[in-house]
C-alpha cells in the first residue's frame, strides 16, 4: 500500500513538473513576441521622429530664411537662397556638409501658387532603402526683386536604410 502511495505521489510531482515547465515556455514565447513588437514599434517611432526633426531642421535653416533687416520671418524661404542651395548641391561635396543635420533624405521646395517649380536641395539615398517616411511643411516663398510672396511647401522624405 504504501508503494501504491509514494508512486501517486511521484506520478503527481511530474505531472506539476510538466505544468510549471508548459508555463515557464509559454511565458518564454509571449515575452520573445511582444519584445519583438516594442522593438518594431520603437523602430517605426524613430523614424518619424527622425522625419519630423529633419524637416524642423530645414525650416529653420539660416541658409534659406527670408530676412529683412536682420528680421528672420517664420516659415518663410527666399527664392535666391533657394537656387543657390540647389546650384551648390549639385556640386555634391557640400551633401557631406549636411549629412550630419539631413542623414539619409530628400529635400525638395516646392512652389505651388501663383506659379509652379519645384527645387530639390539635398537627395543622399546611400543605396539599400527599404522604405522612406515623408512630411511635408507649408512655407512662403519670397522673391526679393519682384518683393512678391509664392505658396510652397518643403517636402522632405526620409530613407529607411534596408539591411545588409
């Protein structure tokens, strides 16, 4: 009788063994997916955070405001400043300049009222893109020799660099 016994009671410890090791795996897989979520969802967070920085970053670019009389005015950018940033990127040294504030992006004005141009000011792709995140900021665009204002918008695009 008491074999009977030490081996129900043996046949129960294994069996409450198993329970707590099914658990300790479920556990393991729930906390490998949802770390793998965070992690995705963190990279997501960094790229629109990088987007909209890149993006205030231009906005407030000394190289292209619009100033009179030593007064900078906001949200706008002067048609001059403009196509001279494009003429000196086109040269490609300065990119270098400007990949530490722009990184992996594209940045293109473009006016849309009364007339439509666009001018793209920095493109550095740096090969291998899995996708891009794009914002888009309204800005004035002045003209001081005809001292005239157009409507425009700053597009910038930013690269999500693919593996490998």
């Amino acid at each position: 009788m008491k074999a009977r016994k030490s081996q129900i009671k043996i046949g129960e410890s294994v069996a409450v063994l198993m329970i707590f090791f099914i658990l300790i795996i479920m556990g393991i897989i729930f906390w490998s997916r949802y770390s793998q979520m965070s992690a995705t969802q963190q990279q997501e967070t960094d790229i629109i955070s990088k987007a909209i920085k890149t993006s205030q970053t231009v906005t407030f670019l000394p190289e292209l405001q619009c100033s009179t009389l030593e007064v900078i005015k906001f949200s706008c950018f002067d048609l001059y400043k403009i196509r001279a940033m494009q003429e000196l990127m086109a040269d490609g040294d300065e990119m270098q300049y400007y990949f530490d504030s722009f990184s992996f992006s594209n940045i293109t004005v473009y006016s849309i009222y009364p007339t439509t141009e666009s001018w793209n000011l920095y493109d550095f792709t740096g090969g291998n893109i899995s996708g891009y995140v794009t914002t888009q900021i309204p800005v004035a665009i002045y003209d001081p020799v005809t001292m005239k204002f157009a409507f425009g918008y700053v597009n910038v695009a930013a690269y999500v660099k693919g593996r490998g």
